[in-house]
C-alpha cells in the first residue's frame, strides 16, 4: 500500500514545511507553491506548513550577539523549521544559481535542518531550474540534510493562466516526489527519536 493511502492517525501524521524560495515582486514561485500545495490534499500522511520567505522577512546580515539572542523573525521561523518532519523547497534558477534570499534562509539555521530530508520543486527556462537544484544539494549537504533524488522540474514556457505548470507527467513528478519525502521524513523522524543526531564535534 502507498504511503498516500495508508491510513494515518492525526499524532501519526508527518509535518513538512513548503519554502518559496524566492522573495522578488510578481514571482513565479508563489503560484508554484499554490500548485503544489492542491497536490498534498489528498493525502492522509502530512500536514502542510507554507512558510513564504518573502513574508518571513529575515535579516540579511547573520546575528553574532555575545548573548546568543536572535531576531523576532529568525526565531519565528526557526520555531517553525524544528517543528518540520521534512521540507520541499520551491526554487527558482537565477543565473545559472539558486536566489540569494533562499541561501540566506538555509544559513540563519542549522540544528533546524539536520537529519531531515528537503525535496525541490524547481522552475526556470529550458533547464527547469534544475542547476539550483543540484547547487542546493551541496548546500543541504553541509546542514546535514539528505536530500531525494526526484523533484519536480518546471518550464515557465509551460504554465497556465493562474501561473500553475501544464506540462504532463508534473503531477506524477509530485506524486512520486512526496512519497519519497515522506518515508525518508518518518524514516529520520523515527532514528531522531530513538538516536539523537549529533552533526559535528
């Protein structure tokens, strides 16, 4: 039986927070998101915590206080990443890269992403955001994050009226990719609790 039709208890249910990743005026990124979002409905396995950086409003410049307090709005956020069983990033490709924004919001946490997985839903030009994709990898690698090996790739070239990807096969692409999220989330969830992760010396 697939992970989208077993049944769940409400304390079973895994908690995975969607990034937009990027924060510029009439982005494509937030449509995205709203796509993906009618694509975790059905299913009786998550809950869903859309966490938009262009509305989280984190400093640019990281904090080093000799008291270790943090901003109002790194610590909202971080409260929100601690409580995330996994994540799916919604990234754009920005020359050949991934947006400034969404690595500013990767280094204002770490203990936050550490042994949990993150899942990419990428859009761009011909290559699909696809190049961000595999710099991000790199990225989470260095959080202690895994990331899945299937994402969602989108053409802009390729979307609706409402901004929402066209292109057959997308849903699938979604379909496949949450699955796979969501065992590597109660996988590291379950080894969390029984073994807590220890990421450096």
């Amino acid at each position: 039986m697939s992970s989208s039709t077993a049944p769940t208890t409400t304390i079973d249910r895994l908690r995975i927070a969607v990034i937009i990743g990027s924060t510029r005026p009439g982005r494509a990124g937030k449509p995205i998101a709203d796509w993906f979002l009618t694509q975790t409905r059905s299913r009786t396995d998550i809950e869903v915590d859309l966490i938009d950086l262009a509305d989280a409003r984190l400093p640019v410049v990281l904090a080093d206080n000799d008291d270790g307090s943090l901003p109002a709005e790194v610590t909202a956020v971080g409260e929100r990443l601690a409580a995330a069983d996994g994540f799916v990033v919604v990234t754009p490709e920005y020359n050949h890269g991934y947006p400034a924004a969404l690595k500013n919001a990767i280094d204002w946490f770490y203990d936050e992403w550490s042994a949990k997985p993150v899942a990419f839903v990428s859009y761009g030009g011909a290559a699909k955001g696809i190049r961000a994709v595999e710099q991000l990898r790199q990225v989470f690698a260095e959080v202690h994050a895994t990331t899945t090996r299937d994402g969602v790739s989108i053409d802009l070239g390729h979307t609706d009226r409402l901004g929402w990807p066209s292109s057959p096969g997308v849903d699938g692409a979604a379909k496949l990719m949450l699955d796979q999220l969501t065992w590597w989330s109660r996988a590291l969830r379950t080894a969390r609790a029984e073994h807590p992760y220890v990421a450096a010396a």
